[in-house]
C-alpha cells in the first residue's frame, strides 16, 4: 500500500451543533494527493461543511482529520496548508488586485522578487494583467472569480478548496471557467477539492465524485461509476438530468420480474444477481436515454400509453404512463402522439436493480464491467476536450 | 406625421404649463416655504446665538449692567494674557486625547474582538457593555464619587489590603483629568461600541476567513482588513468621541471640581461656563467661545484633509 502522504484521510469524524443539531453522522472517507474531489449534494448535505472542516473553519465535534500525516483537528487554518476560493469570492475591497494577491505573502515576508515572480505568473496563466491595478468593484464577476482563483494559487499550497466558486457566474462564463480550473489543476498539480450541487459541473471536474446527501456519503466513485453504476436510489436519481425512472419490481422466483401488473423476464446474468440477493421486493431503474420506445403492444415488454412530448429542440422527452407510474423517454424522434399505446423492452445492459428496503443496489452482472470503465465516457471526453483547450 | 386636434393641442400645453409649476422655479416663493420651518429653528437656536457670541465677545458686560461697554479686542487679549490659558487648553487636548483612547480605540478593538475572535456570550458582552450609556451620567458620576472615595471606597479598601493608600483623586493635578474622563467614557463608550460593532457588521465574515486561512496574525485583520473596511462608521465614532465627549465631560467636572485643583481639571467648554455664569463676564465666556470654535473647525479641517481620504465606502 502506498503511505497517505498528502491525503486527507476522515476517520469516524462528527460535526454537530450544540450536540443537537447532527450535520455530519459518521464521515470516513480519504481524498487522494493531488486528485479532483468533487464534493456533490443538495443543499444542506454537509458537503460545504466537510469543506471547511478541512479548511479549519469549522470544529470537528468527534473523529479524527489527517492531513499530511497529522492528525489537524486542533490544527489552525492558517497551519494546514489550504488554500480556498470562496462562494461571494471573499476579495479585499479596498485592495487593488495585485494588493488581493500579494497580501499575504507580503505579510508573511516572502521575498519581494518572488513575490513579484509568483504574481506575474499567476496574473498572466489568467489573463489579468491589464486589471491588476483595480479595485474588485471595478471588476465583472468572473474577472473577481479568476482574482480569488489567482489568490489562492499564488500561495502554492498542497490543498486547494473550491467552495461553489462557479455559481455566481452565468451559464457560459460557467462552462469556459470549468475548463479553466481543470487547466489548471493539471498545470499546478495540488490536490483539489470542490464542492459544488451541479451535477455537470461535478461529471467534468472530478476524478472522483463524492457523493452526499443528509450528511452521509452516498458514493465515493470516478464519474463514470456515479453514472452508470449508482450505488443506491439516490445517487441514482440526482444524477442525470432527467433523472432515472425508477419503478416498483417483484420478483416472482426464477426469471420473472413484475412492474405493476405486467411481467418480463431477466436475462441469465441478472437473474443470478437476484437470486443471490433473494428479496422480493425491489426497484427498477432505467435512464431515460436507455428506455427506448416501439410502438403498439409486445407481450414481452412493458407496454404504456404516451401521455405527452416535451421538445429540447435536440431531443424529445416522452412522458408514458405505466399504470400508476409516470416514465420518461429520450428520443431523437417521436412517432406516437398522445394516448397512443407504446412498448419498450429493457436493454438489459443498462438496467439497474435496487433493494426496496435499503435502497442500495444490487450489484451489476460481471459481463457488464469488463472494459467499461475506459470506453466511451462522454464526460471524460469533455474533460479532456477542456484540457487541451 | 402626427396629427392633433386644436382641442388636444389645448390640452397638452395645458399639461405642459402644469407640469412646469410642479419644478421650483428660480426665484419663486414655494422653496423658500419648504425651508422656513427649519430655518427658522436653525435661525433661533444655531444662527442668532453664533452671531450674538460673536457680538458679545466684543464687549464688557456682566448680564445685569443696561449698558454694554464696547471694548475692541480686549476681550480676546485677555484671554492671551490669562496665566491659566495655557492649562486650560493643554486640559482641553489631554481631555480629547484621553476620550480618543478610551471611547474610540478601545471600542473598536472590543467590537473586533466580539465580531470576529470570540465565538461564545457575544449577545451577553453586547448588552452588558451598552448598559450604561443608558444611565444618566450624573448617576454614574455619584456612581464613581462612591467608589472611588479615597477613605470609604471600596476601591480605597481593595488598595488598602495590599498595604496601599488611595489617592484623593479630586484634588490630584492630572489623575483628576484621567478619572473624569474615565467617568465619561463610562457612559460613552457603551453606545460608541454598539455604532462601531454594527460598522464592523458591514465586514463579511468570509473576508476574515480567508484572512485567517492566510495567517494573517489577529492585529494585521485588524488594522489592515477590519479598520479600512469599516471606516466610514469609525470615522463617525472619531468624530463623536471628540465631540460628545469634550460636552459630557462637563457634567463631572461641575459635579465633583468645579474645575479644581486651581483649574488642574478646567477644559474650555466648562471655563466657558464658568466665566460667563461664575464670573459673570460674558464678553471673555464668548471670546473663549469663538476660540473654541475655531479649534473645533480646525480639528475638522484636518479630519477632512488627512483622514477622510483614506476611508472605504462600501458604495
């Protein structure tokens, strides 16, 4: 095994107010040197406090933090090596940029030639040289943004922390600072962590997402893994947008699996996944870019009735109703209107089964994971699109 | 093209010359209304008192006399040759400096202190400091006179246990300057503490953090983050100790020395008073007066010229 060295390593660790208010149950989790983290959930998960548990901003009520081999519970901010880009950005108002970027330092009586060094580098690798003389008032909302970025880069610290730095910004400036960031991660190499509730935003950052929801870790995966091989309802659910369909299943022994009152059968691979698990009583999940529709009725699959059609312009959203249950479809086009009756049969490769119970998955068929991770992760060709960009 | 019917042409002038008389015109008697009301009171409690000092440092008068007897500069060379001048102004700028240390420095370090170091009791220390200046000063004073009576005092018989006798500060040149600003800042420094802690409101807690993440040591968040982004309040709280202070230091000084030891505790506005209703010569009480405010106008000049350029407005 290789040693933690730059780590970051949660160990049962509890974040509680007034021991009333429980934020964080039981963390474990370990962020790798010089990896993307993305911290993702809803609002109120506790992933902007996990965040500022490792920036030393908030107390760590129970458990063990280590970074860089110590443990930092007691650790001031100051001490720990991080560095942090703020939501609202968090500049000096009454500072020039330059004065934002070199305040610190200047404190801290690094030398004046390499302050100066460290500033011009930093100034030019974000295309802020003709600002440095302004105020941030002076500023748009992504030159402030890039300021806070350059702010914490100039300090070369072993830990940078992104706390939803993109989100006052607006859709487009988003997509280019994205790409930016990863640039960067790759041209400074420091560990990044980055909270964030957009999920597109979490799939083109992360070398691995963590996902969190009520103060718990859901998932703890590379991207492609959240995606395709979620390890409960909820991952399953928050991400991809439209979210997954997820429908009531019986399994009634052997190959048979019941949606409401009609029946399929499961291939050889899955059955065995389900007899293995031997509850009866699951959830079947299906992506709506994976639930392909045919018309008219087919005694094998699940047969539905279209309820209506959403136009993305690029892509059609097919409302159906499945019984009780309301679907969605993506499709390229449509061919049935509403009222129609339609049919899909599951494709099997990108089914997932979940225990109704516990909500976590039931695993996935050994055929379906060899030479997955690699191939065709559309994200992965985003990110890499971004870096050389 | 637009077409409009006498009728409506009609109308708009008639508009028009509606909507003009609603914008004060120059030299008209509507805007001269708006502001009597204010002038007036201005007029008799600012204006007509200001002119009269001014009229009445010029002569000698002792308020009963039918006659004033005009008197040139006299007034304003007595004052010069007054063997006390020297004390009483020297007083003024040991007062203000005294009042600028306990009411304006003190307060803003406390409100950083309570807004961005200590996490616990803050509603606790915010009350418990805003107390007094809710008290009326002469309350307070009696408060003090108390405790600090040199025989019976408790703080006379906290110093006596360790062997120490207390001093009688009243007739003490210089120690009877620094109780009695003492005494005033007791009730002042509560609600400069208040105004100085909200200006520190304006400061985003975030802004600390990242400072705090840097290691910024305390005193450098201080002086180089907290004090420039909330100095349009602190110049307001600089301002007020100056002036409310030199006013309330009054109610001690008539309370407990009337300006003693031999004026080792007279600051200009209470030897205003003094001459003009102890001694009853009012044209040297105005002449006194009208320095003053040309102290009061030169301490603003400068507040303007050096101060005022450095400070941050948020908008």
């Amino acid at each position: 095994m290789i040693m933690a060295g730059k780590d970051i390593i949660f160990e049962n660790v509890k974040k509680s107010y007034d021991d009333k208010t429980t934020i964080i149950e039981n963390l474990n989790l370990t962020i790798k040197e010089g990896e993307r983290l993305v911290l993702l959930g809803p609002s109120g998960c506790g992933k902007s406090t996990t965040l500022r548990m490792i920036a030393g901003l908030e107390d760590i009520t129970d458990g063990k933090l280590i970074m860089d081999g110590k443990v930092v519970n007691d650790v001031p901010s100051g001490k720990r090596g991080v560095s942090m880009v703020f939501q609202n950005y968090a500049l000096y108002p009454h500072m020039t940029v330059e004065k934002n970027i070199t305040y610190a330092l200047s404190v801290h009586k690094v030398d004046k030639k390499d302050i100066k060094e460290r500033l011009e580098q930093v100034l030019k690798i974000l295309g802020l040289e003709e600002y440095a003389g302004r105020k941030p008032k002076e500023l748009s909302g992504g030159q402030r943004q890039r300021v806070a970025l350059a702010r914490a880069l100039v300090k070369r610290s072993d830990y940078l922390l992104l706390d939803e730095p993109l989100s006052n910004l607006d859709a487009k400036l988003r997509l280019q600072a994205r790409k930016e960031l990863v640039k960067i991660h790759e041209l400074y190499g420091q560990t990044f962590i980055y909270v964030t509730h957009d999920q597109v935003e979490a799939m083109t950052v992360a070398n691995r997402i963590a996902l969190m929801k009520d103060g718990v870790l859901q998932m703890l995966d590379t991207p492609y893994r959240v995606y395709h091989r979620p390890a409960n309802v909820f991952t399953a659910t928050f991400i991809g947008s439209p979210s997954m369909n997820i429908m009531e299943a019986e399994w009634a022994g052997g190959e048979r699996l019941l949606v409401g009152n009609q029946c399929i059968k499961l291939p050889q691979m899955w059955k065995e996944i389900v007899e293995k698990h031997g509850k009866t009583k699951l959830y079947l999940g299906i992506r709506p870019e994976n639930l392909k529709l045919c018309p008219g009725y087919n005694a094998d699959g699940l047969n539905a009735e279209v309820e209506y059609v959403e136009d993305y312009g690029n892509r059609y959203g097919i409302y159906i109703k499945l019984g009780e249950l309301e679907l969605i479809s993506m499709a390229d086009s449509v061919f049935a209107g509403r009222g129609e009756k339609v049919h899909f049969v599951p494709d099997y490769s990108h089914i997932h089964l979940f225990d109704r119970e516990s909500t976590d998955s039931l695993g996935y068929p050994a055929e379906l994971e060899e030479g997955k991770e690699e191939s065709n992760s559309f994200m992965q060709a985003i990110l890499n699109e971004g870096v050389k960009a | 093209m637009l077409c409009l019917t006498k009728k409506e042409e009609n109308l708009m002038t008639k508009n028009n010359s509606s909507a003009k008389r609603l914008i004060p015109q120059k030299g008209g008697i509507r805007p001269w209304l708006f502001i009597l009301p204010a002038a007036v009171v201005f007029a008799v409690f600012m204006f007509y008192p200001l002119i009269y000092t001014i009229y009445l440092s010029f002569f000698d008068w002792n308020m009963i006399k039918p006659v004033k007897e005009f008197v040139g500069l006299q007034n304003y060379l007595d004052i010069f040759t007054d063997p006390n001048i020297g004390k009483i102004f020297g007083n003024t700028l040991i007062y203000i400096v005294l009042l600028l240390i306990f009411d304006f420095i003190a307060p803003y370090i406390f409100s950083f202190i309570l807004s961005f170091v200590i996490k616990m009791g803050k509603n606790f220390y915010r009350s418990v400091i805003f107390l007094p200046s809710v008290v009326s000063l002469v309350v307070g004073t009696m408060l003090f006179v108390w405790i600090l009576n040199p025989i019976s005092g408790p703080a006379a018989k906290l110093m006596g246990l360790f062997g120490l006798t207390a001093p009688v500060w009243s007739t003490t040149q210089g120690l009877v300057i620094v109780v009695i600003s003492i005494m005033t800042s007791w009730k002042i420094f509560g609600y400069n503490f208040i105004v100085a802690l909200s200006g520190m409101g304006g400061v985003p807690l975030e802004v600390i953090e990242a400072a705090r993440m840097d290691d910024i040591p305390l005193h450098r968040i201080f002086l180089n983050i907290v004090v420039p982004m909330s100095s349009s309040t602190g110049i307001y709280v600089l301002i007020l100790s100056i002036v409310q202070g030199m006013q309330q230091v009054f109610t001690p000084i008539n309370m407990v020395t009337q300006g003693g030891p031999d004026y080792g505790s007279t600051n200009l506005i209470y030897n205003v008073y003094n001459e003009a209703f102890g001694f009853y010569k009012t044209g040297t009480a105005s002449a006194y007066a009208i320095l003053m405010l040309v102290l009061f106008g030169l301490l603003l000049f400068l507040e303007f010229k050096y101060v005022e350029k450095g400070v941050y407005y948020e908008n």
